[in-house]
C-alpha cells in the first residue's frame, strides 16, 4: 500500500506536513514532482525560477534518496500525470500541502474531489503559510485590505504551529516507477549560459536555506531593523527563494526567530508574505487587473520599447535604478527598497504599466512568486492592497542619497556612474513627475 507525497512548493523534508503524513501510514512512500506548464491558467515559470527550480529538486531527490526514497519527476497536465503515477505505483493514498493560487486551486480541488470517489486517501495540510487565509477575518467578516490590522488580527490567533522534525527514513517502494530525468526538462540555461551569477550567488536546496537562517539569525538579525533599507548592507535574511520554493518552512522560521527573543519587523516582513498570499487568495487575478478599479481609467500611453528595454538592461542614465537592475541582471535578486525605486521609475518617471515590469521581474528574479510580485508592483503603482499612494513618486536622486550616501552600492552595480562622464539620464526625472501627476488625475476623476 504505497502513498503518494506530491512535492509543489515546499521542497524539503523538515517540517513538511504532507510527507508526515505519508510516513506515519508506514507504508513505502513515493516522492512525486510535476512539471506542469499545460494545465489552463498555470504561469509557465520565468528563466531565474526555472534554474533555482532544477537545483532544489537536485537536491531534493538526492536527500529522499538518502533516506532510501525516491523523487518521481513526470512532465505534464497535473490531474492526468498524478492519476498516471497513483496507478504506476500501485498508491492508495496521496497527499499534498495547499497551493493558494487560483489555478493551483482549482486542480487540487478537482483532484481531491474525484480521486476520493475512486476510494483513493487524500489529504491536504497547511505548510506554506503561517494563518490560513479564510481564518483571518475582519470583525465584519471580510478580508483585510491594509496591513497592518491584518498583522494584528494574525498575531491575536493562535500561535503558528511547532515545526514537525526531519525524518530519518523514508522508505521507497518495492518496485521502480519511470521517472523523468531532470536534465531532460531543459530548466537550465544552455546557449548563452547566463547563470553564472546565480550559481555565484546562491545555493538552492534545503541545507543551504537552514544555513542561511542560522546565520541570519546570529550575525545579521540584530542590525536588520536598522540596516534593512540600505542596500549595500545586506542586512536581511535573502530567504525568499527559499521560502518561494519551500525549501525552509515559514513556520521553522517563525518559531526559530521567536525563540531569539528578538525579530519582531523581520516577522512583520514575514507577514507581509502572507498578506500578498492572503491577497492573492482573494484577487486570483492580481497579476493582471488593477486591485482598485480606480485605475482601470489610468491613461498608459502607447509603449515606448526603447525605454523599457534601457530600464531592463540597467542603462536608465539614474545611478541606483540602474545599479538595482543590474544587480537583478546578475544575481537573479535586488534589494527591496531598490526593487521599490525602479519599479516607481518604470511606472512614473517612464509611464509604462506595472503590468510590463511585473512581467520582467516574474522572468528574472529567484524568488518571484504568484503572489508577492504582482501584489508589490500594484503596491509601488497605487492600485493595490494598502497601496502607496500614486502621488507619493520615489525620487532615485533623494533616495540614494539616503539610502546610499556613499555610493558603495551604486559603484558595486553601475561603476560607470561614479566615473568623470556618467551617462545622462533617457528622461528628464522632473518632467516626468509632472506628467505622471497629471496622468493621474483621470483615475481620481474614475472615482
Ligand atoms: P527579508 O527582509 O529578510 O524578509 C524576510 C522574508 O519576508 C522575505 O524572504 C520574504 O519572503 C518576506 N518579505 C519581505 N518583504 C516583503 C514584501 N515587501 N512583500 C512580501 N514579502 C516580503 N518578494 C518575493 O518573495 N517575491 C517576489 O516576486 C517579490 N517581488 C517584488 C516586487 C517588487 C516591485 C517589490 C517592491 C518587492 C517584491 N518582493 C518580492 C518583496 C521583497 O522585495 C522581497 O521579499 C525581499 O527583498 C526579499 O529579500 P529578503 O529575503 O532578504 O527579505
């Protein structure tokens, strides 16, 4: 009687729910992952994702296989692959820990709705998030739409759970079932090969994750609240692959950081997680239609493709916006207050839809998710969930200023600018202001 654990977003074995689960039937227990980019809505993953993706199932396998289990890797529509693979294994029982995306949802529901009926054990836990999002409610009993009574209500529930420890075996089936080879599923990049800077800069995989937590935890969490918004600091805990994948649980992190009598804004940027999923949950499509309907009104003017291709390529003529997307070039990452400065200037200073940098960073970031991306660039555009307002426009020049006096961040990105002949700037950063203000102004007549 073999059980099924279907890995998605959560590719670990500590403090995973689902694999508990199958473990405690003490019966063998297949790992399965599937590549699905054909069942209808399912974002096809962008090339950053795609090559974090391939090393973490690496990793995964190879510690399943360590245990003496085994990765199933099978490419296709979910609902066919999963029955395809219940019947090679001969399974009985299936479980999974909850996806919270609109299409992810609708899949497992349609799974667990008629593999039940075919006598099959389904059972879903919850692993991604620390509050399930239909637990958090407001006293009228609707979702949040600002943060912070949001944290607060998450806070006022019962504590998240303990974390469930790492298991020591986990015993595989008695016969082999065809797998898919990773190389096969071209995740990595071949012709160019432009991964050298993520290979530089990170390792996927579960040990890593727990590496980098212990020694945020003990080196780093004590300047975060100071050192969190300068970007040369790398004062923050470079989690969110980690915590993208599942590779670290956010309930192994919560209770790790409780446990140091300290990290109470790191654990609210934690919750600034949830809130995009909780979002998300809500708004299936934010990444595609403004949250406030406001701004559906919003004039965007024709496409300039030279100026979105300057801003992606980091060849803006504004230091640190050009330095932030160079550093996303390079490492698949960019600091968050930088992420908020190129992500104003894309949408204000250049007038190009939220939509189109979204888009860029769903493509190159390590750590983009369904959720937090979409949810943060509607946040930096105004038409979000506890948005900033529209008229509040990042000025690069003060910011960096602020936020890098010295400019060690800017010359470790856009050396050139430090230089005797930086390059000028593609638009004029007051003019722009100006026409975004009155751009603007159709959305608050739409009121
Ligand atoms: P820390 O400061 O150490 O925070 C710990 C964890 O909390 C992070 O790993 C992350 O999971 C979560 N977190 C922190 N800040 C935020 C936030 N503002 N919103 C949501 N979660 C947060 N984050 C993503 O995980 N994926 C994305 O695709 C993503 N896209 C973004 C796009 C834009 C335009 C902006 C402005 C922000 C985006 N963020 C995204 C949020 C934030 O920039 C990153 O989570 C953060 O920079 C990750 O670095 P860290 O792990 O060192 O963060």
């Amino acid at each position: 009687m073999t059980s099924i654990v279907w890995f998605r977003d959560d590719l670990r074995l500590a403090d995973n729910p689902a694999l508990r689960a199958a473990l405690d039937r003490a019966e063998p227990v297949v790992g399965l992952y599937v590549l699905d980019e054909e069942s209808p809505g399912i974002r096809r993953l962008g090339g950053a994702a795609r090559w974090w993706l391939h090393h973490s199932l690496a990793s995964l396998g190879e510690r399943l296989r360590e245990r003496g289990g085994t990765l199933i890797l099978r490419r296709g529509p979910a609902d066919r692959v999963v029955r395809e693979v219940l019947a090679d294994a001969s399974a009985t029982a299936i479980f999974w820990n909850r996806r919270y995306a609109g299409p992810e949802r609708e899949i497992d529901a349609g799974l667990k709705a008629s593999l039940r009926e075919e006598s099959i054990a389904v059972a879903s836990f919850a692993g991604s998030l620390l509050f399930e999002p239909w637990t958090v409610k407001t006293g009228g009993g609707t979702h949040f739409s600002v943060f912070t009574p949001f944290w607060r209500a998450c806070l006022a529930l019962p504590a998240p759970r303990a974390p469930l420890p790492e298991p020591r075996e986990v015993p595989g089936p008695a016969q082999a079932i065809a797998s898919d080879a990773l190389e096969d599923w071209g995740l990595l990049p071949t012709r160019p090969d432009w991964a050298e800077g993520l290979r530089e800069n990170w390792e996927p995989g579960e040990p890593g994750a727990r590496a980098r937590l212990r020694e945020f935890l003990a080196e780093d969490l004590d300047r975060y609240d100071r050192g969190r918004d300068v970007p040369s600091e790398e004062a923050t805990s470079r989690l969110s692959p980690s915590l993208r994948w599942g590779e670290i649980s956010p309930f192994t992190i919560w209770h790790e950081t409780v446990a140091t009598g300290r990290g109470a804004k790191f654990l609210s940027e934690v919750g600034w997680r949830e809130f995009a999923w909780h979002t998300l949950f809500h708004f299936p499509d934010l990444a595609t239609k403004n949250l406030r309907s406001d701004f559906d009104a919003f004039p965007w003017p024709e496409l300039d493709e030279d100026h979105l291709a300057a801003w992606q390529r980091g060849n803006t003529g504004v230091p640190l916006v050009d330095a932030g997307m160079r550093e996303l070039w390079h490492t698949g990452y960019m600091h968050n207050r930088v992420r908020m400065i190129v992500a104003s200037y894309l949408i204000k200073n250049l007038l190009i839809d939220w939509r189109q940098g979204e888009e860029w960073f769903w493509d190159t970031l390590v750590d983009a998710d369904s959720a937090s991306n979409p949810f943060s660039w509607q946040w930096v555009a105004g038409s979000g969930a506890d948005a900033a307002p529209y008229f509040r426009i990042f000025n690069p020049e003060l910011q960096a200023k602020k936020f890098d006096p010295d400019a060690v961040y800017i010359r470790r990105w856009a050396a050139e600018h430090a230089g005797d002949e930086p390059p000028e700037p593609i638009v004029d950063l007051y003019a722009t202001r100006n026409r975004a203000l009155e751009a603007y102004e159709k959305v608050k007549q739409n009121r």
